[in-house]
C-alpha cells in the first residue's frame, strides 16, 4: 500500500467530474467520474455510473475465481474507454491488498485480482464500486475541458460512491452542488 505526494490545491484528486448537458454524446454523456490521480501530466478517473451489463460472478468465472451467490450480482462498471480490460476496484478501509493506493478520506483504489477473489467469498470491502478500464485525460486536457464547460466538480462524496445507484448518481451529485443538473442548458457558461 502506498499514500501518495501531497496534492496541489488545484488537483481535482479524490474529487467527482459531473458532465453538463455539453457532454450530450459518446461516452461520457451523463456521466460522473471519480477522479484518482490529476497532476501535470494528466489525470485519470473512474466513470461510477455506466453498468457494464457484467455482475462480479461473470468477472470472476472469467478470471477462474470463486463466486459464492450472495455475491454474484454485484454489478461491474465501464469505468471508461481506456484499458478495458484492466480493472479497478474504488473501496473503503485499507485492507491487505498486494496493489493498494490511498486515494483520500478513507478511499482506497485496488488494481490486484486478490481483491476480487476475497469478495466473491465475502471476504473483501463492503463498499465498493468495480470497474473496468479507465478514464484519462493528457497533461492540460481536463482543464481544457472544465474551461469548455464541460464537466462541473465536486470533492468526492463516499455516499455517492458507494451507496447511490448508478441511474440516480448524476442528479445526487448535482444535487450535492446545489444545482438540477437535467436543467441545465447546453450552453452552460456561455454568454
């Protein structure tokens, strides 16, 4: 497990993206995504509530694991258009995991499958979110975006993490805000 460099204040690091109706198309249309790592080089997120249409028993009969069926529906995530194949596990509590990173508050991203053998026996985090592949941004690219009005942030929120369902996650970010983002314009920013 390690705990990263001290962030920037401008970091948007353990912060949550909210797309504005300027994103109405591809991917990230109505998306939120928890950001991980936003540094000089770029940044990197998971996208929290686009269901990948997989549960946890379909990635772990794939990876030859064992699922028991109090856990198999657990919905996996598409996390973003990057390394698919790869997956990502945002939880709560440290645990002893062989690739662990601290993200902030008490989040943790786990990128090892010892992780997903020990919760498809009961075994792992209760809250988590599961996702495969990744969202990223090169160096300048999502400042350029949030200038474009295409995102809006927030600092990460562990209820909308873990708790909220994926179809009721844009509106309770939005809300966190203080804004109806399904009220939004698509000039949002816009003179």
């Amino acid at each position: 497990m390690t705990h990263p460099m001290p962030t920037t204040a401008d970091s948007l690091r353990h912060h949550l993206l909210v797309a504005t109706p300027a994103l109405n198309t591809g991917f990230f249309a109505q998306t939120v995504t928890y950001i991980f790592e936003h540094n000089n080089a770029g940044a990197m997120g998971i996208v929290i509530n686009r269901p990948a249409n997989l549960t946890l028993k379909a990635v772990l009969s794939h990876l030859k694991l064992d699922c028991q069926e109090a856990f198999a529906q657990q919905p996996i995530f598409a996390g973003g258009p990057v390394q698919t194949e790869h997956g990502f596990v945002l939880h709560q509590g440290a645990g002893h995991w062989e690739r662990s990173e601290w993200i902030g508050d008490d989040i943790w991203l786990t990128t090892s499958k010892d992780i997903l053998a020990a919760m498809g026996v009961g075994r792992g985090p209760t809250a988590t979110c599961i996702a495969l592949g990744y969202a990223g941004w090169g160096a300048g690219q999502l400042e350029q975006e949030l200038i474009d009005t295409s995102w809006l942030t927030t600092r990460a929120d562990t209820n909308i993490l873990f708790d909220v369902p994926a179809g009721q996650c844009l509106a309770a970010a939005g809300n966190k805000m203080g804004i109806d983002i399904h009220l939004l314009s698509q000039t949002v920013g816009h003179a």
